[in-house]
C-alpha cells in the first residue's frame, strides 16, 4: 500500500498531456520538447537527491564514529536509547454527524 500522496506526486502542466494524439509535426516536436525537457529536470532532481543522501549518509558514519570514541573512554557508561521510531503523525478520527 503506497503512502500519502504529497506535492512531489502532483503533476505540472509541463507533465500532463493535452491531447492523446500529436496532430501534426509541429506539435509532435513540441511534445518531444515537453518531454525532453521534464526529463532533463528529473535528471537533475535524481542527482541531487544522491548529493543529499551521500552527505547524510557521510554525517551518520561521523556520528557513528564519534558516539563509539565516546564509549571507548567510558565502557562502564551504559546509555538508555530514548530515541524511538517515529509515532504516525496521523491518527484516526471518527466524526459523527
């Protein structure tokens, strides 16, 4: 079952087609252009998103690397994780008219 849909799965108008069939070659090569171009911005959507999951996952290997430095020089020190999953932001609500 898929999640809730955001703002991301919305479609632009550069992405929804206005017709089902090119009539001539004008528009045939203004569809091509509309596609080559949306293609273009989710390639560059893509890269970014690896440059943003590269520096994360580069940040969670320091944190990693400093929280075991710091266990190194207390071993005895014993940690209670107090960080949980992330509780459903929605809940369910019943509404009776």
């Amino acid at each position: 079952m898929a999640g809730p849909k955001t703002m991301h799965d919305v479609r632009s108008i550069r992405s929804v087609a206005t017709r089902a069939l090119p009539a001539g070659e004008g528009a045939i090569f203004l569809q091509l252009h509309r596609l080559a171009s949306e293609k273009l911005r989710l390639e560059r959507e893509v890269e970014l998103w690896l440059r943003k999951k590269e520096r994360l996952e580069k940040r969670l290997a320091e944190i990693q690397q400093q929280m075991e430095h710091l266990r190194g020089q207390n071993p005895d020190l014993i940690i209670e994780s107090r960080v949980s999953t992330p509780k459903n932001a929605w809940r369910q609500v019943t509404v009776e008219y």
